[in-house]
C-alpha cells in the first residue's frame, strides 16, 4: 500500500483509474447544473420572425418623410394585430395596421412607432415626424441566429437556452459518483447515543451536501474505524 502521498500524486493515482463517465438524456426540469454532453446550434432563429417591441403603429415610412407638429400625416387602420396572432392584410401607402406588443409585422410595413407618439381613433392614426426603415423593428434571428452555437460540450446548462430551441430532453453527462468513508475508531453514525470519548460522523453529511451542491452523486462507503483491511473491503 502507498503511504504518505502528497495532494497532487493521489491526484494522478486517481485519474490513472478512473474512466470517462458515460451520457444520459434527461427531462431539462431535471437539469440544473448538468454539463451539457453535446454542443448546441439553434435550429430556428430567435425571434422567429420580425415583431414589434410596442404597442403602436406598423406603417410605411415613406408616408411619413414630410410628417411634422405643423404638418401630420394621417393614415387609415386596416386592423389590430395582438401578440398571439398574424396580420391578415398587407399595409400600402396611406394605411396602417396596430400592433401590439411582439407581434408579427405585417407584409409592406418598414417601420413601428409607439402609441403615444400618435393621435389615434378606431379607423385612423396621426404621425408627427419622419420615421426611417426598420425603426422600433425587432427582426427575426435579432437575439439568436439560425445554426449559431449557443453552448458547447461540457457547458453547464442554460435551461432558458436549450428550452428556446425546442431541447426538452438534452444530452448530459452522468454525475460523478464519489465515494465517503469514515475512519476513525472514535467516530460513530448520526442516530447512534453517544458514549465516552465518542463524537458523531458530521463529516459524512458535510461532504454529501456540498458534492450534491457541486454536480456530484456520493456514495456512502460506511465506517471504518481505523483499521486496515476494514478500509480495504468498504473501498473495494
């Protein structure tokens, strides 16, 4: 048996016997500080369209390049399209369509502006300056491109990423399984009564928190005491 092994020999006597540790796929609510097994690409774009980041007007902003305070441009509202639907009809020179909040721009608008930049009825929208192309538009791929890697193996997961992307199920590492063996002749278990010149095993718990803390599965091996085949039998 090897005796008095410094920190960084026991370290490599270690990662000489150990082997790679094998994948599983699991539910991602069950993920949390799993290491990602397999790189990430996104398979659609973030947002997977154009949308608005208001609620307010998409228009064509070729309608509003003489628009002042003196001089408004008033166009007419063909319909009002919330976040959980599509714009059915296409926005031409003089109309507009309202919108709310992450919805869909509709085919032939440029532009967005907020509703409180207007003076509004239920059929018509007044504008007050000039917008230009693709102002207050949030296109499609904005936050995250189709193909983009997003996470790469042995990544800690992101559960907000891999859910954007349709990943319900990712592939992970297993956990690490670390075995806790107690010696000392002095030590007993944690239900056990306490007798002369005896203390209770506090650093099986200990340990156990902080390697469930740390991705790691551990393994109670048992009490050794302090002797030697003892501690042999429990390890093996």
């Amino acid at each position: 048996m090897l005796t008095n092994l410094d920190f960084k020999a026991a370290q490599q006597l270690l990662m000489d016997n150990v082997a790679p540790i094998g994948t599983e796929q699991i539910p991602l609510s069950f993920c949390a500080n799993r290491i990602l097994a397999a790189n990430l690409t996104a398979v659609e774009n973030i947002p997977p369209f154009d949308r608005s980041p208001y609620d307010g007007y998409a228009f064509q902003s070729a309608d509003t390049q003489q628009a002042t305070n003196q001089s408004p441009v008033t166009l007419t509202v063909l319909e009002e399209v919330p976040a959980s639907s599509v714009p059915t009809q296409t926005v031409t020179t003089g109309t507009a369509t309202k919108i709310l909040t992450g919805a869909p721009i509709p085919q032939g608008a440029d532009v967005v502006c907020k509703y409180e930049d207007t003076s509004f009825s239920e059929s018509t929208v007044t504008l007050f300056q000039a917008y230009q192309t693709g102002d207050n538009i949030v296109t499609a791929g904005e936050d995250v491109k189709l193909v983009q890697v997003l996470a790469q193996k042995g990544d800690v997961i992101d559960a907000g990423t891999l859910s954007s992307q349709g990943t319900a199920q990712p592939l992970v590492y297993r956990k690490l399984r670390i075995g806790i063996l107690s010696t000392g002749n002095e030590v007993i278990e944690t239900e056990q009564a306490l007798s002369p010149g005896k203390i209770r095993n506090s650093n099986r718990h200990t340990f156990e928190t902080v390697l469930e803390r740390t991705r790691f599965e551990p393994v109670y091996l048992g009490l050794a005491g302090n002797n030697v085949e003892t501690i042999c039998k429990l390890m093996e």
